[in-house]
C-alpha cells in the first residue's frame, strides 16, 4: 500500500489510522509518508531515523514550521478506526493523526505557498522525552527546524492554543525515625509528619497569570505517594511527588525557586523539568495566523512540544482537529469535517 | 554432635547459638533437642515437624507449660556466637536461645517437679503466623497443649511480662477523580484528601488502659501509604494501612469497631489481626509464679505467642532472659548471668 495524498483528508485520516504506529513501531508509517513526500518534485525532503523533514525552497520572506507526531498510545483495542455518523473512532483519530493528514494535504497541493513551509513529521512523542523526535532532530540539524513560527498540530478542537505551561516533578521529602510499632512512642512517624506537606498542597492556591494576553492556570499537585517499611515498624521516611505546572512567565530556575519556598522546612528533589514556552501571539506571523483562522486564541495548559520550538527561538502554536479531553482514551475519536475545516482554514492562511 | 543437657545453661546457651537455626531451616536443632529429651527417661516426647513436645507425667495438681521457639531472624554476620566479659553475642543470643536453654536444663533437671510440665520448643515464630510451629501443634494435637498456665520464654530481661497487646492492620482509603495534571481542577486529588486520614491520625490519643492490674499502652499508626497513577495524572485512590496495638481488654472486634469510628467517612478494610491476651496474673499458678520469681510484672505491649495460649484458654505470661529492645539487632546479645539466674528461679519455684 502506499499513501494516497490526493484522497481527502477525511479519507486520508482513516488511511493513517489503521497504519497501527504505537511508539516505536513507527517504521511503516514513516515510511509510507517518506515515498508520498519524496514523490512531490516542489519538497526537499531528509529523514532522520523514522522522523521526516518536508520543505519548500521558494525564497519567501517568511518561513512557518507545521509540525505533528506520527506515534501514538498503546493500543486499546481501537483499531481498525470506524467511522459513525461522520465521527471517527479509533486510536490516533485525535492525537494526532487527523492534524497529520491535514499537513500531508497541505504539504501534497500547496505547491507555492505565499510563506514558506517547512513540514516535520516525527516519531516518539508520547513516550519519554530522550525518545522524542523533535528533540533528535533539534540535536541531529537543528538548520532544517528554522523556522519564523512553528504551528503543532495538536488536537485543540480547531483553536488556537497559544504556547504551553511548563512542568516540574519534585521529591519532596520527611524523614522520621524508626521503631517497633508496639512501642510507636520511641519513635517518629515520617507519614504522620507527611501530613504537613498535604497540609500545604491542600492549602495551595495556584496562579492564573496572564502572559502575552494570555491566562495561564497552574497547578501543584501530589501525583505520588509512598512510605513504609514493614508493618510492626515506625516509618522513618515518606515521600510525596508533586507535579507543577507553570505558567510560562516563570523559568525551570523560578519554578524550583517558588517549590522550596512552598516546602520550607522540607526536602526537595527536583527529577523532571519540561519549560513551558510563551504564546508568541504578537508575532506578526503568529497574530495573522491567528486572524486568519478565526476564534478567540486561548492558553495551551498541558505541556507539548511548541516548547521545543520556543527552546530554538521560534514561537508557536498549537491548532489542530480533535478534543484533546479524549486524547489517550480507548474511545478516542475525531469529527472528519472538523479535519476539512482545519485543512481548509490552513490552506486559505498559507495560499 | 549431640547437645549436653549436663552442661551450665551458659555453655548450653552458647552451643544452641552456634547451631544455625533461621527460621525454616530449624531441622538440625530440632534433632538435636528431640535427641536430647528423648533420652530422659521421666519425659513423654512426641515431635509434629521441627516442633518437640516433652512432658512429665506425675498426676500433680497443676501442669504448666513452658514454651520457647527455635528459630531466629536471618543471619547478619552474627555466627558464631561471642562471650565477652560475660555477655554473649550472636543471632538468636537474645531471642531466644537463652530462654531454650533455661528450658532445657529443667526438662534435664527437674524429675519430679512439684507441678506437672510441658515444655515445648517450637519452629517458625519469626515468619507468618500460618507457619507457626506453635499454631501448628493447636491445630493437630491441641490435648499435648492442655496446662493451667504457661510461660513463654520471650525475652524479658528477668522481669514478668504479662499477656500482651493485641494487633491489627487495616488500609484506610480514599478516593478521589483521575484528571490530567495538567487541568487538576477537573479532577479530585485522592493523595491530598488522604490528609484527612492523616490529620486523625496526628490528632489521635491513644488508650493506656489498666487490664488486670498492668498499665497497657496502645498505639495507632500509619505503616504504609500509597497512591499514585501516574506522574501526568492526578490519583484517584490513596492508601493508609494503619496498625492499631490494641490493650487485651479490646477483642478484635472491639479493635474494628473502633478503628472504623475512629476513621468514619473512610473505607476501613481489616487485612490482619492478632488477638491479645489478658494477662492471667490473678490466676493461682500465675501468681505463684510471679511472686516466686520477684520483680513487679508489667504489660507486655509487643504481640507475643502467648496469645495462642490465651486462646486455648490458658493463662500466660512471659518470662525470659535477654532484652526485647536488642532483639532482631545485629548486634543482639545477652547476659549469661542472667540466663542462669533465670534458671534458678524457675527452678526454685517448680521444685
């Protein structure tokens, strides 16, 4: 089989879904998009492992990136996708395979584009972050990712979604002191003093700033918990894992600043850090691609990879088909016209 | 090598040491010690496994029973055993090879004692209550059992511990609404309700009840937590097991009752429970027992096998060498002279 670029884009999303593309196995996929891109004489075309670079050479003023993971979630017994009553289910019918036949129709008929285009398809995203794609490619070369506005075609049910909030994990620890639970008194029970560090999340109250005209809403939250040893033993240890998500107004540096002041009085660990990325609105290209497609643009509050184009210096966006409130559900589905409109909207913006 | 009964209880102590003896593999000491009374003519032996019962049979009065378990905690580079300045060290030094050997001078010793005698060595104290050896020999010959009161070798360091604390575990749940952390308000956080379960918990006064006569002191604690689905999600479940060490005048159900007033609002789910034992001291034997011996009794807080007694109806309490407080230690050890001051005084009393 090889991929039909000139089918529509509703029937081009449910050729995509039913290449089965969990992360890692994303090598057929891969190449069923590397033969149709590399058959279209206007693209410059380079692969990297089984990430794709698509690009127009023609000299305009402005170039714009549009960008979408060809990976999914495990599957749930979701495929193949069924199509009822114009919606289709199936796994990657909404994160994301509906914005990547969009890119795969816009790459395939806007042979002259009024900007240039620079099309990335690429492998790993829902798995961890040393895996992903758009990091080996912003490693690997990095020149082919220039770009003046990137638009990510995350699922944001056909709005745009402007930047992302950043997220930190942190360890944050108590220490107690052991002893045989018949005589609890000779010691001191780290959980019990774990309450105090409940205390504080229960009492938090997060921020909701605007940033760039946009408003943020952070949260901290316990995602973990564990402590114990045996059970005749005074616990000398609890941890609690917390999550927070910050607005893109504050760095890695000053969100781990604002945790150990949260948590004065405890230890904390920062494991995991993702930057958010500002909306970049006021870019003139972003704030005319804004325009351009229509609604009001809102915050993006979950973490996705415009940050890495924001790592790079190029602000970006989030805008594709589908509702990302049923991304990774086993009942995951996308409205196939909400796809043509999004392909419409884009292409009107881009001709 | 075949144990010498003729021995000091110091240098009997001392060779039950250096026979390694963790629990499930007690069967070499259990050889030597069915070898050993076997070869008293006034003892009637039966063996059930590596448990050994031996029995006068003068048609006294009374009978007691004086029990003591043969195995020990693993090892930690604590064989062979040492003596320095008069105190052995090594595994099982404390728990409770001193307490064997008292008993095994007597059964050596003491032809015709003024009560009947039964004294049992028994296998598997140290695991899980349905391998003890103890438990084992209720269930398959409970009559070889039968006496009026028993006393359990624990250590005690020579001081009459009566009955013991009962002890139970329970997990304490609660539940809360999966979200992505990303927009934790959509969801309801199970870890930081936990903080409720918590907040009893550090507010909690426990009970030190009288009970025939000794002061109890209970306890109430969280041994374990956990919750957590994933790093991006916010948990919709949290668990706190708690262990309650309950004052003999409570029976298990008494323990649950109160354990689910205490967390009303909760799901309380008992996964565990030992029953205490009273402890007896105004029974005749008991207290002959414990004024021949001196001392002023106290509560025995840690769950012992004398509950097993207590629930075959008969009186116990312990009594032992060794401090309970190094018991379990690398660094366990006891005072050979008070192995053998033990051995006199119970001598003393059933002579």
């Amino acid at each position: 089989m090889t991929l039909d670029l000139g089918a529509t884009a509703r029937e081009l999303t449910c050729a995509l879904v039913d290449i089965e593309s969990v992360s890692g196995n994303e090598q057929r996929l891969a190449d069923e998009i590397f033969a149709a891109v590399s058959a279209l004489p206007h693209l410059l075309v380079h692969r990297d492992g089984n990430a794709i670079v698509a690009r127009t050479g023609l000299g305009r003023a402005e170039r714009v990136a549009i960008a979408g993971h060809i990976d999914t979630v495990p599957l749930a017994g979701n495929l193949p996708g069924q199509v009822r009553d114009g919606v289709l289910h199936g796994l990657g019918s909404c994160d994301m395979k509906g914005g990547v036949a969009v890119a795969l129709r816009l790459a395939a008929h806007l042979e002259r584009p009024g900007r240039d285009v620079t099309y990335v398809f690429y492998d790993c995203e829902e798995v961890e972050a040393d895996r992903n794609g758009l990091l080996r490619l912003s490693r690997n070369c990095p020149e082919l990712l220039a770009a003046d506005f990137a638009i990510l075609m995350e699922p944001t049910d056909g709005e745009v979604e402007g930047g992302c909030q950043g997220t930190m994990r942190a360890d944050i620890t108590v220490a107690g002191e052991r002893a045989h639970s018949a005589r609890s008194w000779m010691g001191t029970n780290a959980i019990h003093a774990a309450g105090g560090i409940l205390d504080v999340l229960r009492g938090y109250t997060p921020r909701q700033p605007q940033v760039d005209g946009l408003e943020y809403h952070e949260g901290l939250n316990a995602v973990f918990i564990s402590g114990g040893v045996a059970g005749n033993v005074i616990p000398d240890e609890c941890v609690v894992t917390v999550n927070y998500r910050f607005a893109p107004d504050r760095s890695p540096d000053q969100a781990r600043e604002h945790l150990e002041k949260v948590f004065a009085g405890y230890a904390v660990t920062v494991t995991d850090v993702s930057r958010g990325a500002r909306p970049g609105l006021t870019h003139p290209a972003a704030a005319s691609f804004a325009a351009a497609v229509g609604g009001t643009p809102r915050a993006k509050l979950g973490w996705t990879d415009v940050a890495r184009f924001d790592a790079l210096g190029i602000p970006a966006v989030n805008y594709g088909p589908g509702d990302a409130l049923v991304a990774h559900a086993r009942h995951e589905h996308v409205r196939l016209a909400q796809v043509a409109d999004c392909e419409a909207r884009m292409r009107d913006w881009l001709a």
